[in-house]
C-alpha cells in the first residue's frame, strides 16, 4: 500500500522539477508562440472567407468557383414535390353496411318503444274512453322512453331525455315515417362519397347543416344531426405503401435539382441573405463563420514560421543573449509578436497597408534591445505577408518604415520625441507608397488614399505605443527611458517627501545622483537609471530621518542608544525604503538599487563603539554588517560607490583636488578589498573611470577653505580623529596598521563636544 503513494510523490517531484527548469520554461514559451502564431496567420491567411449574417443585407458580391448544388433549394423543392403528391386510397369495404345497420337499428328502436305502447294497452283494455286511459297511457310512455334510451346508447348516440321523450310520445306516426325517410336519404347520399379521417367532421357537418334545411319538426332536425355525427364513418383509407412510393417518385425527380454553374452569382451586394445561399457560401468554404481545414495550405504556414523562429532564435543567441536567457524578456517579446498579428488578422480585411507593424518594432525597441526590433520588425513582416497575399505596398512600408522606427524611438527619451517620431514615421510611410504607386502606375486617387491610409498608421501606431507603454512597464517591471524621467521629476511623491521631511538626505541624494550618472554613462550602463536609483536609494531614512547625521539639526538620538541598537536603525533603512518604494509602486529595477546600495557593508563607527564596550572582543563583525545582497548590476555598484564618496568627501576637512583623489580611490580599493563589487560585472578599468568620473563631479564644487585645528583621542586600539568644522561635525576613524577607514554619512556618527 506504500508504494502507489511513494511513486506518486517522486512523479510529483520530476514534474515539478520539469516545469520548474527554467530551460524549459523558454522552450515552453517559444512553442506557445509559434502555435498561437500559427493559429492566427492560418486563420487570416486562409481564402478570404465573407462575414455574413442570416437576413442582413450582402455587402459582398460573390461568384461560384465551381458548379455547386443549392441543397437547401433542392431539398424545398422535393419536398414540396412530395407533398404535392394525392394520397393514394383504398375503400372500407365495411363502412357503409355499418352505418346502414346503425341507422336503422336506431330506427327500429323508436318504432318498437312506439308500438310497444299501443300493444301494452290493447293487452289491459284500455281504450281512449277508458277512466284511466290518461295515467295508464303515461306509464306505458315512461317504459318505453327507459326501453329507448338503453337501445340508443348501444349505438352512441346522446339524446337528452326530453328527444327521447318526444320521440316516444310527441312525434306523429307521419313524422316519424318522413324523419326515417329523410335521414335514409341524406346518410345514404353522403357514404357515396369518399369519407376519410381528414374530412368525416366536414362530411358531418355537411349532413347536419342537410337536416336543418328539410321540413321536418325542429325537434327531429337536431335527433337527426346529433344522430349522424354518431353513425357517420370514414369510407376511405390512405394506402401508406402506395403513397409512399408515389412520393418518393416525385421527391426523386432530377427537376426539382438547384444547380448554381461555376461564375455564377450565388448573391449580389445589397441582397438579402437567405439560408440556402448562405449554405452554399458556407459549402464552398468561402464563410468567415465556419472553415475546414486545408492540410497543405496549413503545413506551408507552419513550416514557414519554424523556419523563422529558428532563425530568430539563432540571431538572439549571438546578438541578444542576455534577453534570450530571461524568461520575464521572452513572455514580452511573444505577447508583442502575438498582439500584432492579432492586428494584422484583424485590420487585413480594411487594407493591408493600415496593419501597426511598427507597433511591434518601437515597443521591442524601448523595452528590450534595438537590434531585436530590427530583427523581428523583419520576421515580422514576411509572416504578415502571408496573410496580405504578399502585398508590394505593405511589405515596403513595413521593411522601410519599422526599421525607421526602431532607431528613431530607440533616441527618444521623452514622450514628445516619441511622437515626433511617429511623425516622422507617417512621413516615410506616404514617401514609401508614393514611390511604389509610381512604380506601379496606380491611379492617382489609388495613390492617395493609400497615402492616407499609411500616414495615418504611422500616427496611430505611435499613439498606440505611447498609450500602452505604462502597462508594458508596470506589469513586466521594465524600466524606460520615458518611466526614469518621470521618476525623476522632483514632484515625484517620494522625492518630494524627501525634500520637506528628510532635507538632508534629499540634497545628499542628488549629488550622488550626479555622480552615479556621469560615471555609469563614462562605463556604459544606464546612466539614467542610475541617477534615478540614487535619488531613490535612501527613501528609507523617511521613517526615521533624526536618526541619520545629514538630518540632525540638535541632539544625535544615538548617544542614549547601544551600538547594536543604533546599528539595526541605520541598517533598517534599506528594507524601510523597499517597502516605502513597493507601496508608491516604485519599478523593480530601482527597488533592487535601494537594496544593494550598501551590500554586507560592515558599520564600522557602531562596530568599534560595541568592541570598546564590556563585551569588547566577543563583539561579531556580521552582526554589524547591512543584510545585502551586495550590488547584483553595475548601476547599484556605482550607486554604492558614488554615495560612500559623496559622504566621505563631504566630511573631509581639507577638500583639495588630490585628497579628494586619494580619498576616492582609496574607498573604491576598499568596497573592492570587502568584497562588495564581487556580484556585479565591474572591470578593474571600470573602477579607473568611475574615479575619474566621480573627479570631474568634484573638481568644480569644492573650493580651496581654511583648514582646522584637529584634536586626536586614543580609544583602545583604534585613532579618532576629531574634526572640528563650523557647520558640521564628523570623526573619521584610523585603525593601526590597516589605514585609513572613512564610512558615508549614514554610517558615521559625529562625536559631539
């Protein structure tokens, strides 16, 4: 019983262990791809199909490609060939004897209850003068009515007791002999004709409205309709067998064959549309409703877009790894792909030349690389070409204009330079279509509105890009050029906030914003999001801005503090300002910054201050380091780099250009020694130019100033330095023998007077 559950659980395992791979993942992703593509470049791609709905108006002409059968017509006409057909009858040899015999069973049975009371008073004697003829004659008449009221209901005929009592009693011998007459003669007229199940109650009808135009008693007129309608019977029966031969004969005849010949019009625009020309239209394949699938037409189109795939794929593994190797890259890149073929499914039907490809090249432009654009703005193109037919217009315009577009919006830092672009990019598009229409010796007005058609795509496809942009980068956490300017716009909330409630840390912010930018634009990398990451990476100090030096207008809380309480403070202002920036829906990008900006840097100042305490050696360096992780990209490296300088050259006494030199080198030596630029991609050369960049910053801002007295403090085995400045005090700490240690303002406190 074990083992069922046992083997369950390792399945269990390897398919997690499948569907987790992240290998498999990008494989996944690229076979989603290339089906839904498929799906959709058949569909449109497929012999144009005419959306018609049952009763509208056509807005199409449509011709037969071959000679096809109206079905729908063919099958009306042999049914109604069928149903034109007379049944075949045969006689009820037996109907006209049993109405006979009931006619006249129900006549000898008023006759007999008549006679019956003559004979009953003959046998007592009693005549007209008798003095009880009148009490004996009622007696007779009452059993006579009982007699004919029970012969009557073996032949079903309902006679109230008042008509039996008038026939027994009321009705002259003469009326009598003229009603039997009467009714033998209408009963007997009306057997000779042919009495079916269909017609009896007309034929009824037929006898009774006979009895009302006779001269008889109104009395016996009603006896007589309600005693034919219960004898009357059909004569004729349909000969199942002989009909259905009979109809199957004529529904069988090749006349009642609708043929529409090949050309022929099947239905003209403006008419209505009927259910039989719609299924012909549905049998020729030809309704966008309903398909069948064509086998090779489908193999060509899926072959094709392997073949294209492939070579994409090739062409990112030596151009474009890095977004090869991102599962997050992969999912934007196919959902682009897959929208614009949606478009170009949809927008195929109106004109081939009002298709956004460029849609496509701009957003894989802005949010993902340049030479990615270029190269499936081209893919791109050949798959769309299957479904225009291989337009000349759309796949000039498309090779052309998008290539235009990938490097025009590939510069645009700003939403405006977006849509000069888009202007820019209509322009190429009329230029494109005019020479082609030239080519081709099109028509002026041809020419024109397709010119229309294509400036206006152009325009359209740059609103639509601007427009979805913001979705694009919030729901992939992708940082554009556009979203970094934004961001750094001091009405930003966050920065705002900065500036009123932590002044301090808001100016520090953007001189390492300056700095982190020129030097990661001197090594490469985004620059702008670089700036934009520094003016972010201290947004935690909002929680606590006292706590933090460049803040402190009085007293400095640390003083009532321990060294490992002060320490998780300071530390804490990494994690306060994810949160903070996760909450004002900061992207990813610069979230990791604020995280990384001080990686697993040791907080020397609270450090050396618990090692001077009662515990004094037993005190660990890991529990006053920052949580990390150390910096993951070159960006949060420069960040850390440039706000360690920026405090530790702020603090320095004499602000000459070669201590400034001295000092900034001597901290990028020293995040190096500790380790922290282990995770990101920085060169050595790299760490060259950063100095050098981080000088140009310097080299304007600090002017030659008086220099200090000093005062120095021996602490147990470490040198404080104590440098009295006007405006503000700061220590800087020198351990004997490992040289000169200086922390940014964070993770420094002053030692106050």
């Amino acid at each position: 019983m074990v083992f069922p559950k046992v083997k369950e659980k390792t399945f269990r395992k390897r398919v997690k262990k499948v569907f987790g791979n992240e290998k498999f993942q990008r494989c996944l992703i690229g076979i989603i791809t290339v089906l839904v593509s498929f799906a959709i470049v058949f569909t449109a791609a497929s012999p144009t199909k005419y959306k018609l709905v049952l009763g509208d108006k056509s807005p199409y002409d449509i011709t037969a490609p071959r000679d096809i059968e109206n079905k729908m017509i063919t099958e009306q006409n042999r049914n109604a060939a069928s149903d034109a057909v007379t049944p075949e009858m045969k006689i009820i040899g037996t109907a006209s004897i049993d109405v006979i015999n009931n006619e006249d069973d129900f006549m000898n049975a008023v006759e007999t209850a008549r006679n019956d009371i003559s004979k009953s008073m003959q046998e007592q004697g009693i005549t007209r003068n008798s003095r009880n003829y009148k009490s004996v004659l009622a007696l007779e008449q009452g059993i006579a009515a009982n007699q004919l009221t029970e012969n009557v209901k073996t032949i079903n005929v309902p006679l109230s007791s008042d008509q039996i009592k008038y026939l027994v009693s009321k009705a002259t011998d003469d009326e009598i002999t003229e009603f039997k007459k009467v009714t033998n003669e209408l009963v007997s007229e009306v057997m000779k004709e042919d009495i079916t199940e269909e017609n009896l109650a007309s034929k009824v009808d037929k006898v009774q409205s006979e009895f009302q135009s006779t001269n008889l008693d109104q009395d016996l007129k009603n006896i007589g309709s309600m005693l034919s309608k219960a004898i009357l019977k059909p004569n004729r029966t349909i000969d199942s067998e002989a009909t259905e031969l009979k109809r199957q004969k004529a529904y069988d005849d090749k006349m009642n064959i609708e043929m529409i010949p090949k050309d022929a019009r099947i239905i003209s625009v403006g008419e209505t549309v009927t259910a039989d020309k719609l299924a012909v239209i549905r049998e020729l394949n030809l309704l966008e409703t309903s398909s069948r699938i064509d086998v090779g037409f489908g193999a060509g189109i899926l072959v094709i877009i392997l073949l294209l795939t492939i070579v994409l794929v090739i062409y990112m593994d030596n151009f474009c790894k890095t977004i090869l190797k991102r599962r997050k890259d992969l999912i934007l890149l196919s959902l682009i792909i897959i929208t614009t073929l949606l478009l170009a499914w949809g927008l195929n039907s109106y004109s081939p030349l009002a298709i956004p490809i460029f849609i496509a090249a701009m957003l894989i432009s802005i949010l993902l690389d340049v030479k990615l654009a270029a190269a499936v703005n081209v893919a791109l193109t050949i798959t769309i070409s299957l479904i225009t037919k291989g337009n000349l217009n759309f796949i000039s315009m498309a090779v052309i204009g998008g290539t235009f577009s990938v490097f025009l919006v590939s510069r645009a830092n700003q939403r405006s330079k977006l849509s000069a672009a888009g202007l820019f990019i209509a322009v190429i598009n009329a230029i494109v279509i005019l020479c082609i229409g030239g080519v081709d010796k099109s028509s002026f007005s041809t020419i024109a509105g397709n010119c229309l058609i294509v400036f206006l795509n152009g325009i359209a496809s740059m609103v639509i890009t601007i427009g979805t942009l913001p979705f694009w980068e919030s729901g992939f956490n992708i940082i554009t050029p556009m979203k970094l300017l934004e961001l750094a716009n001091p009405n930003q909330p966050l920065v705002k906030r900065l500036l009123l409630e932590a002044p301090g840390t808001y100016h520090h912010s953007l001189m390492v914003g300056n700095m982190a930018e020129v030097a990661t634009e001197a090594i490469g990398g985004n620059s702008l999001l670089a700036r934009v990451g520094a003016y972010f990476h201290d947004i935690g100090k909002l929680k606590r801005p006292n706590f933090f030096k460049e803040n402190q207008l009085s007293e400095n809380p640390h003083d009532r503090m321990t060294a490992n309480l002060s320490t998780l403070v300071i530390t804490s202002h990494t994690h306060d300002g994810v949160e903070l920036a996760e909450k004002y829906k900061i992207p990813l990008a610069i979230r990791e910054i604020i995280q990384q900006h001080h990686g697993t840097t040791l907080v020397a100042y609270f450090y050396h201050k618990a090692r001077k305490g009662e515990k004094g050696e037993t005190v660990k360096p890991e529990n006053f380091r920052y949580e990390g992780p150390k910096p993951l990209s070159n960006e949060a490296a420069v960040v850390m780099l440039a706000d360690s300088v920026e405090a530790a050259v702020r603090a320095l006494p004499d602000k000459t250009e070669g201590k400034i030199e001295g000092l900034v080198r001597k901290i990028i030596k020293d995040k190096l020694d500790d380790g922290q630029l282990d995770c990101c991609e920085l060169t050595l050369k790299d760490l060259n130019v950063i100095a050098q960049s981080f000088m140009k910053v310097f080299s304007g801002l600090f002017h030659e100033r008086e220099e200090y007295p000093e005062e120095k403090i021996k602490m147990q085995d470490m040198e404080i330095i104590k440098i009295v400045d006007p405006l503000e005090e700061t220590a800087e700490y020198k351990q004997p023998g490992n040289g000169e240690n200086t922390e940014d303002s964070e993770s420094i406190t002053s030692v106050r007077r």
